[in-house]
C-alpha cells in the first residue's frame, strides 16, 4: 500500500489555503463596534396591532368582557390585513387575540344576562 506525501507545511505568516470556495457574501459588511445593524426587510418585528389585540383579548376573558372583547376582534381583523399586505410578524398573535376576543365577548355577554336575572356571584354579603 503506498501513501502520497502530504503537502508541505505553509511558511511562517501565510494563510493555509481555504477548503472549497470564499463564503458568500449577503450584501453588506457586518457592522462595526457599537453600530446597530440594519433592519430586516418586510418591515420586521410584529404588527403592533396584533400585540394590542392580543393584550385586549387576555383582558376581555379575565374581567372586562365585551368591552375589550370587541376592540380585540377588529383590532386583528385589521391586522391580518396589514400582515398580509406587508408581510410582516404577528399572524399567530392576531390569531389569538381574535379567538380570545370572542370568548372574552360571549362570555361578557353571558355575565349580563345573568346579572339581569338577579344572579350574582357575590353571596349574601
């Protein structure tokens, strides 16, 4: 079995050669020391109103009902629209705010009617 012989070592401060080709390149250098990098394309970061909606739809089911529950609903409808259009982040928090918007809503609701009726939660205090 023979062997070749292995390339000879580089000379002192040179480079060893690299394996394959250069990396590429994606535009720019990165940023120096201290310098923000640019932002990503498609607006980046969350629809603002989808957060806003989503918040809204937490605090439509822990206490205000309706009242936040209804905001949440149009505040995500209108922010699907605005992440489709703009391709940004955020569908999955419309999303939620949306479904939590109606629960919040229905159960607003249902909390009136029983408070119509005379039922309440409260006891005999």
């Amino acid at each position: 079995m023979s062997y070749n012989e292995p390339p000879p070592p580089p000379d002192y401060g040179q480079q060893p050669p690299g394996y394959g080709s250069e990396p590429p390149t994606y535009g720019s250098q990165p940023p120096g020391y201290g310098q923000q990098p640019p932002a990503p394309p498609g607006g980046g970061g969350n629809n603002q109103k989808a957060v806003i909606s989503l918040v809204l739809g937490i605090i439509s089911v822990l206490c205000c009902g309706f009242f936040t529950g209804i905001p949440a609903v149009i505040l995500a409808q209108m922010a699907k629209t605005e992440i489709a259009q703009n391709r940004q982040e955020g569908s999955g928090l419309a999303t939620a705010g949306f479904v939590l918007g109606i629960i919040g809503s229905i159960l607003g609701v249902i909390q009136v009617i029983l408070a119509l009726n005379g039922v309440t939660f409260y006891g005999d205090i």
